[in-house]
C-alpha cells in the first residue's frame, strides 16, 4: 500500500498466499519512521489487518471530530495525560477518580492506536489527537504537530485499502464491517454537536432544540470546524448548561466586521511566527510580543493603551458584568462572528468592578492583551478563546497567550532595565518600591511585575550574578509568590 510523503501508516504484506492479513506496519511523519522504532528505522510490527480497520471503523468519528481531553485536564502532550490526571485525582475523592479513570481508559483506547492490536504489549503509544487543523502525534520519543488534512487523507487511503482487500479476500465474511466504513461519515446532527464539542447529547440537543446552535448540516462540515458557536461550546462544555448558554449568548452578539488593522498586524505576526524554529509556548508569546511592540512602532519603555489600540486594530471590545467570577472573557472571530473581545467585568482578575474606565484596570489590561493574542496568532481557523475555569482550551494555546499578554504590556528587558537602574535591590522595602513603579506606570498587576523583573533580571545579570539572582528569587516568592 502506498503512502503519502507527510504521514503514512506503512503496510507491507508478510505473505499473501498464506496469511492473507498478515502485513507489516511502521508509521513515517515528514519521511522519518517514528513508530514503532524511531532508532531502528527498518523495523515493523506484524499486525492483522482486521484490527487495524476495525480500529478505524469504531473510532472515526472521535479521530476527526473530538479535539478535547476528558475530565478537564489539558496536558501538553498526549502522553501526558496519565500524570496530569494522577495529580489531579490526589484531590479528589475515590469514586469521582474511579468514573475518571474510566473516561479516560475509553479516551486512550480511541485515540491511542497501539492499542488496536489486541495481544501485542509493549508497544510505544502512538497516539493521534486533534488541535486545531493539526494532528498531535506522540509516540513518546516524539511529539509531531500535523497537518490534520494529510492525516485525514492517510486515514481514509488506508481504511479504503483495507476494505477493498478484505472484499477480495472474502466479502461474504468481512461484508458487515466494510459496510460499516462505508457508512462511517454518517451521523445525525446531534451526535455531530455532541463529538465536534465534546457534549453530551443530551446537552448538544438542547442548544440545538434553542437554536443556540445549528448543528453541521454533513460530517465533511463538522471536520472543517469553522463554526465560531460550535468552537465555543466546546471550550465551555465542561461547564454548568446554564453557564454554556449564557457564553453562547456572549459571543452571537459579536456581528461580523471588517478590521483591516488587525488582519494586516496578524498577517505579520504569523509570517514572523514562521521565520524561527518551533520553541516552547510561553517563549512564542514573549517573542511575538516583542515583534507586535516593534510593528506597531511602542517603544520598549512606554506604556500600552490596550484599549485603545483593540479599538484602532477594528476589535470590538465590550465590558459587562455576568457570573461566574472565574469567567474573564472571550476573544471571537470568523466568518460569521467578530472579531471581538469580551471582557467580564466581574472576572477575578479585576479590581474595580464599578471602574468606568478599566483601562486603568491591571486585571482588564491582562485580560484585554490575552484575548488580543489569540486574535493575532490563532487565526488559522475560526477562534473562540474563552478564559475561565475548567476551559477546554489547549494548555499551549493558554500558555502561549499568557506569556504575550505579559510581555507585550511590559517588557521583560524594561523591567530588568529598570530594576538594575534602582540598584539591582534584593530587600524587600527597595524591592516593592520597583515593583509598585513598574506597576503603576505600565498598568499591571504587581505579580506581573515581579514575573517580568524575574525574567528582565535572569538575562541580565548572566552567568555572574547567580548569587544575586538567587537571592532576587528568594524576596519575589517572598512577595509575589504567585507570579
């Protein structure tokens, strides 16, 4: 069987004549093996074929169409979705760890494909799961983003593959489950809701039944994904109904408008995103921070109007006061709605919650500067970022933004810069006294403040003043532990 050049799954026949669905596998991303032996790129695993396409045929709908993990968690990586939940389940009770630990067995069992092969242990994962319009692959050895078309592709080529040499082998005896592939994009509007956004059906039926959302009218529809509604529900949907509904109703009052600003600054953005080799989250967003700061022509020590320049980019901003407390807002955009950026007035970042201008807000500023980073960077397909606990957003996606929002309202360097022109202080009186300023002057939150006087500080003082570092570290966990 042929492959694609940018994943395959590799099937080489052991010996027809006499064990007709007998094949060697081996799975190739960007022309290198990575499964089920990265160091021995030769090496297989003699599979039944069967297994393989039934795997395909029962789990083709969570493969495309689901694009969260269970219980809450947003691992980094797939392959760590175990020890994100042992941690979790440290402080919860027995049995809510029980009914858990069974969400997450059926969620491995669709999306990690070593476990097709029944009686083969001790295989590397290879787990296939959606973000996005990327396929995360992880084997361990390797985490690979995909694009999730090519996946898509190799998926249907293989399972159409397999079914046309089980029809020659015996159709009478393998007819039930070729029908079955053929009937596997089939689905109601329903159960389309309930996989594309990870609710039950119960709950899909009455957004639905309320028009708060209209359901894919294909299954081809709902792998496109570019529902702005149906993205937000996802990212809600481990909420209370009622919150959902509220959320929903948040972003269809977001109508759709041109923002030239902000589409221009994005096309740049994404451009320079491209340009250096993939790096940690947190750094992508100090990185395009600094770039943004630089297009928009903001000097490194002023201070940003981010209000004012959401507003300038064409972003429709809206402030209002709606529950819960841990909801801080939204960013929306797409064909249909946006772009905007909703910022609750009640949300626990901010201080004022009766301020008329929120501009001055530390918590409304984060939260406003967040939102604009997804409206810069995650653009690639309709976005509905949502900030609030218990979200479904990916954690990299999340971290990514945080660390722009930071950075793009104050500087790491301007920090460093300026704690080093006070006399580098490591007292906690002196100390204060930086951060307050910095505070003040750039409108953040004195936590802030001190995560970025950190950062300034670790670049400047270089491997000479790690003693003085240390000590910094010591009097900001003393002051401002939760930076």
């Amino acid at each position: 069987m042929t492959a694609s050049p940018t994943f395959s799954l590799n099937l080489i026949p052991v010996d027809l004549g006499r064990t007709p669905l007998l094949w060697a596998l081996s799975v190739t991303a960007f022309e290198q093996v990575i499964w089920p032996n990265v160091n021995a790129p030769d090496q297989t695993i003699e599979i039944q074929l069967d297994d393989l396409f039934s795997f395909l045929v029962e789990f083709w709908k969570p493969l495309l169409l689901r694009q969260t993990y269970p219980a809450g968690l947003t691992p980094e990586r797939p392959s760590l979705l175990a020890a994100d939940a042992a941690k979790r389940w440290a402080n919860v009770p027995q049995d809510q760890a029980d009914e858990e630990g069974s969400e997450l067995d059926a969620f491995e069992e669709a999306h990690n494909l070593a476990l097709a092969f029944g009686g083969m242990f001790d295989l590397p994962p290879l787990w296939l799961v959606r973000q996005g319009e990327q396929m995360l692959c992880d084997t361990n050895r390797n985490f690979i983003h995909l694009p999730f078309g090519k996946v898509h592709t190799e998926l249907t080529r293989v399972g159409d593959e397999i079914a046309q040499h089980l029809r020659r082998t015996d159709e009478a005896k393998w007819s039930r489950i070729i029908e079955a592939w053929g009937c596997r994009d089939r689905a109601s509007g329903v159960k389309l809701v309930s996989w594309s956004a990870s609710l039950e059906d119960e709950v899909a039926t009455k957004l639905i039944d309320q028009g708060l959302i209209d359901p894919p009218a294909t299954f081809a529809e709902a792998v496109n994904d570019d529902d702005e509604l149906l993205i937000a529900a996802r990212v809600a949907g481990a909420l209370p109904y009622e919150q959902i509904v509220q959320i929903l109703d948040i972003a269809r009052d977001f109508r759709h408008h041109r923002a030239d600003g902000l589409d221009a600054l994005s096309a740049k953005v994404s451009a320079y995103l491209r340009t250096f080799e993939v790096v940690e989250p947190h750094a992508q967003g100090e990185t395009v921070a600094i770039f943004a700061r630089e297009q928009l022509a903001i000097g490194s020590g002023e201070r940003v109007d981010i209000f004012g320049l959401a507003t300038k980019l064409g972003i429709d901003v809206r402030v209002d006061a709606i529950g819960p407390k841990t909801f801080d807002g939204l960013a929306i955009a797409g064909n249909r709605y946006g772009p905007g950026a909703f910022i609750n007035r009640n949300g626990q970042r901010i201080r004022e919650k009766g301020g008329s201008d929120l501009n001055n807000d530390a918590g409304a500023r984060i939260n406003l500067a967040h939102e604009l980073c997804h409206l810069l960077i995650d653009r690639n397909h309709p976005l509905s970022a949502i900030e609030i606990l218990r979200n479904r957003m990916p954690g990299n996606i999340e971290s990514r933004a945080r660390a722009f929002a930071g950075e793009f309202l104050l500087p790491s360097a301007t920090a460093g810069k300026i704690w080093d022109e006070a006399g580098s202080p490591t007292d906690r009186y002196s100390l204060e006294a930086v951060l307050q300023r910095l505070a003040d002057y750039f409108g953040v939150s004195f936590s802030v403040a001190a995560w970025k006087v950190e950062h300034g500080a670790r670049w400047g003082l270089g491997q000479g003043g790690r003693e003085q570092f240390r000590r910094l570290q010591a009097m900001l966990d003393s002051i401002a532990s939760y930076r």
